[in-house]
C-alpha cells in the first residue's frame, strides 16, 4: 500500500472526504476520515485544507472508505492543523 498521508479527497458526484489516505491496487482507502457535509468556508476548500476545520465546518465520522481511482477527481493535501483531528 502507498501511503499518502493526510488529504482532503474530492470524488466525483459532489463527496468529499477528509481522512488519510492509502492507495491499494484500483482503490484509495481513507481512514481515520470524515465525510465533509459542510466545508464552511469563504476561500474554498484549499481554505479547509490550510486551516483545519472551522467554526461552521460540519464533519461526519465514517469508516474506512473505499474510492475506485477512477472516480477520484483529486486530493488536496492537509495542513497540520488536521493532525489533531485525524489521529
């Protein structure tokens, strides 16, 4: 497995995923994750990816997602602000 680290995953049919991610064979697996229902922002999700959760973020937990590579649309890699909230 490659591992990735710490992403936000945009996937296509408007899901995002916040988590770590690994990349076994056809699939990216997030774990530790969230889906983001709400990203709360004024500047986008790079904003998100920058400065953590915010005040209006609105998280939910989920286990261990599988997403086919195919239907990743791209990965924005997390600050550190996000270590505390993926452990």
């Amino acid at each position: 497995m490659q591992d990735l680290g710490n992403q936000l995953a945009l996937v296509d049919n408007g899901f995002v995923y916040v988590g770590h991610i690994l990349r076994d064979g056809d699939y990216y697996v997030v774990t530790k994750g969230f889906n983001v229902r709400k990203a709360g922002t004024t500047k986008g999700f790079g904003q998100l990816a920058i400065e953590g959760p915010l005040k209006e973020t609105a998280l939910d937990p989920v286990p261990n997602v599988l997403v086919p590579v195919n239907r990743l649309c791209h990965f924005i890699e997390c600050s550190e602000p996000w270590a505390k909230v993926l452990k």
